[in-house]
C-alpha cells in the first residue's frame, strides 16, 4: 500500500509541475529584451549651405536589431525608443521607432530599425546607447550599448 502511496504521490507531483515554455501570462521587463544588434553607423550627411555660405552637416546614428519575447502573452503596440548619450550620459539624440512586425505571438520576436539625429553634436562624440523596448504590455529590460568610433 505505501509503495502504491508513493507511486502516486510522485505520479500527481510530476503531472502537476508542468513546465510553461512560453512564459508567464503577466508582463515583466525580463519578458521584452534587445536580443541582438545587427548594425550601429554614425554619419554625418552634408546639408545644403545655411544662410552663412559655409557647409553644414547633420550628424545621425543609425541602429538596427532584434527585440524578443519570453512573455506567454501576445505582445501588441511593440517600439523601440532611443537614447545617444555622450560624456558623462549628457543626452544627445533621442528616437522612437515602431518594430516590424508590432504585434507577436508568444515566445516569438520582431525587428527595428531606428536613426537618432544628434543636434548639434558630432556622432564621434557619444559614448553610449540606451535601447529600450516596449509594447502595450509595458516596457522591457534597458540596453545600454558602449559605443567607439574609428579616428575618435
């Protein structure tokens, strides 16, 4: 009878700890990542004379990459939002972008692709990037990316 007991009990403990892949069914900032970057380009476009005569030029930062989901729940409204952060984190740029696709299913992920223009300031002077993702949900896990540039 006891070994009957046990065999049961062990039976009903494995049965009952099923083991969600898909993740939980609320939101946390864990669920929504930055899970890989696939490009980050400074450039400084030219822009046509200003009233001084003299060139000017636009600095941007261009970002792309992957966000994913651990979430069990269909996430809606995904974007990402942008921060160029120079010398001690002095903000320089900040962008938002829609991800693409907007809405996944559970477990699954979407891209972006974001360009962040520096007002007045020379793309080589950033240090870092803040990347966060969210969605209707709530808002994912901050990425901070150390950026260097060549001839800086």
């Amino acid at each position: 009878m006891k070994y009957i007991i046990s065999f049961l009990s062990i039976f009903f403990l494995c049965g009952c700890s099923k083991d969600d892949s898909a993740g939980s069914r609320t939101f946390t900032p864990e669920d929504l990542t930055v899970l890989s970057l696939t490009s980050i380009v400074g450039e400084a476009v030219p822009m046509p004379l200003g009233d001084t005569g003299s060139p000017a030029s636009l600095n941007t930062i261009s970002i792309s990459g992957t966000v994913d989901s651990q979430s069990g729940l269909e996430l809606t409204g995904l974007k990402v939002s942008v921060r160029v952060l120079g010398a001690n984190g002095t903000p320089l740029g900040i962008s938002e972008a829609v991800c693409t696709p907007s809405e996944i299913a559970p477990g699954a992920s979407c891209t972006f692709s974001i360009t962040v223009v520096l007002e007045g300031a020379d793309y080589k002077t950033s240090h870092s990037i803040e990347i966060t993702p969210s969605c209707d949900q709530g808002t994912g896990t901050l990425r901070l990316v150390p950026v260097t540039w060549p001839d800086s």
